[in-house]
C-alpha cells in the first residue's frame, strides 16, 4: 500500500495545512470571533448567534475542538466551549513565522 498524502510532508506543513482546514470555513470564523468577543465560555447560544442549524454548529465546533482551537468542558447537560489560549498563540507563531517567509527571503525578483 502507498504513502499516505500527509506522509510525504514535513510535521510543520500538515500542522499548517490542518490549521488553514479548520480556518477555512465562514461560519468557524464567526464562532472563534463570538468566542473572543465575549471573552468566556459559550453553551448553547451559537445557534441564535451564528444562525446555523444546531447540528451543523456542533459539527464545526467538533472541527475546531479536533485541530485544539477550542476546548469544551461539560457542564451538566451541556458543553461549554472556550478558546484554547495557548493551542492560539502556537497557530499564531507557526502562521506568523510561514506568512513571513517573504520578509526573510527577498532577493527573488
């Protein structure tokens, strides 16, 4: 049996690729902004904030938990979900460092 495509690259380009994954759909967008802008756990108010079916919300919220953005602790019957500070700050350094690649190398015409 071949290689599996994520076999051929290094860690850092499929930790990048599976973070641009999970960034990549609007409405992850909106729900990491909802968690930032009220700045504590959320448990069952995405639906009115984003506007999206219950179970589609659940499954982006799934996505997110998958790639460490978020975290989810249960509190009774529900889940409440936060944003992972520091699984954030290591996609921000890891981003920051493959969008600088330019700045580093600017011979190229």
């Amino acid at each position: 049996m071949g290689l599996a495509k994520t076999e051929i690259f290094n860690q850092q380009q499929n930790e990048i690729a599976s973070l641009a994954k999970a960034l990549g759909h609007p409405a992850r967008i909106a729900i990491l902004q909802h968690l930032f802008k009220i700045n504590a756990c959320v448990c069952g108010d995405l639906v009115e904030e984003i506007g999206l079916a219950q179970a589609t919300i659940s499954q982006h919220l799934k996505e997110l938990k998958q790639i460490g953005l978020i975290k989810g602790n249960v509190e009774g019957t529900s889940v409440c979900y936060c944003i992972d500070k520091e699984k954030w700050s290591k996609m921000k350094g890891l981003l920051s460092e493959f969008l600088d690649q330019d700045l580093r190398n600017s011979t190229c015409c």
